[in-house]
C-alpha cells in the first residue's frame, strides 16, 4: 500500500453561486498551484503518479503545478454543494448565505441533512459520496510507489472523516478549514490509511504569501 497526497484545488471563482459558475480558478488560484509546483520541485518531491478529478478547477490546478497530463478520474470529483444549498432552501427553508462567513453555520446543517438522507432526491447520496471517496482511494493506495491526488476539499475532509471515524459535525468544521492548494497525507499503518499530515500550506508560509493563504 503507498501514502497518498492529496491536495486541494487554487482559489476558484469565489463570487459563484452555482457549480459551473464556480468551476475555474482564479489568478489567485494560479498562481497559489505554481507556487506549490515550485515548492514540490525544490524539495525533491516524488510522486511517480498523478491524479485528478475531471472538474475543471482540478485540472487547471494541476496544470499550473506543472502536471499537464494527470489521470483523471470522476470519482475524486466535488460534491456538488450549491446544489445541495438549493435543495435545502427549497425543501427546509434554509437561505443559502450572501456572505462566505454565513457558510461556517450552513454547511454543517447541509452536511447532517444530506447524512440523514432528510433531502428528498439529492443528485448524490452521502452514502455514494463516502462510498466513491473511499473506492477510489482504495485503488490508487494499491499502486506503486507515491501518489499525489488533486482534489476538493469535500472529499478531502470525507477522507479524513473515513480515516478518523469523524461525525457529520466534525466532517464539516474540518472542510471549512481545508486552504486552497493545502496538502494531506494519508499513509497505510497497520492496514488503514492514516492522517500523517493535514493543511499544510509550506509555499504560502513566506510573510509577503500569507495573503495567498485562502479558504475559499
């Protein structure tokens, strides 16, 4: 079994309210992914295989990494958030917020909803999320050498949840700390992967790239 690393996506439109609107990075987001590149280069970095999902954000993200031609796989794709925030205003009467810092009290309540299947026809299941996370994770932990997965922060913090037996309560305080191009790394002990490393940010930590060290 090899250690995965997974990383979050750069900065996105952070002024969309729907998934296609929201799905490209921003300049920000560029260069937030190149200065990790850089980083991951100067330190000897070696992760003999790359993935993605096929969302947009993924792949632009990797591309400024300098990785042109990850594997990509739709299975490490985003929940689909804004939808669920439709579903739940429309179902529960639950406004989905006009400013980011509404999100630290929505997403929790969106999160033990959708857990509980309390909202009627999701597009996904939790149980498909969790079930999808954990597969392919599986999968790529059963490969040669070291990989590295850019992702999203809901199936990062999914991971965390599986690897950490976390509640949908948790699961959603560790998703709204989860930074742009952060990194996690998930190492096989006893069998399991574990959490060996969690939001780390080592290009952004320089005083003139603390600007740089965004949530969404």
């Amino acid at each position: 079994m090899s250690h995965i690393t997974l990383i979050r996506h750069g900065q996105a439109n952070t002024g969309a309210r729907d998934e296609a609107s929201y799905d490209r990075l921003s300049d920000l987001g560029h260069q937030q992914a190149a200065w990790l590149g850089d980083h991951l280069r100067s330190t000897g970095s070696h992760h003999p295989r790359v993935y993605c999902g096929t969302l947009r954000r993924h792949i632009e993200t990797a591309a400024s990494m300098g990785f042109a031609d990850p594997a990509q796989d739709a299975r490490l794709n985003e929940m689909e958030y804004f939808t669920l925030a439709e579903a739940m205003r429309d179902q529960h009467g639950l406004p989905i917020p006009e400013e980011r810092e509404g999100f630290v009290d929505h997403l929790p309540k969106v999160f033990a909803a959708w857990a509980k299947d309390e909202i009627a026809d999701p597009y996904e299941s939790w149980a498909s999320f969790e079930t999808r996370t954990q597969a392919c994770l599986e999968e790529i932990a059963a490969g040669d050498g070291p990989a590295m997965v850019v992702t999203s922060g809901g199936l990062i913090s999914m991971a965390m949840r599986q690897a950490m037996g976390l509640d949908s309560a948790a699961m959603a305080r560790v998703t709204l700390a989860i930074m742009n191009t952060s990194m996690h790394r998930l190492f096989p002990i006893g069998g399991h992967l574990s959490p060996v490393l969690f939001n780390a940010v080592p290009h952004l930590e320089a005083p003139d790239r603390h600007f740089a060290q965004t949530h969404l």
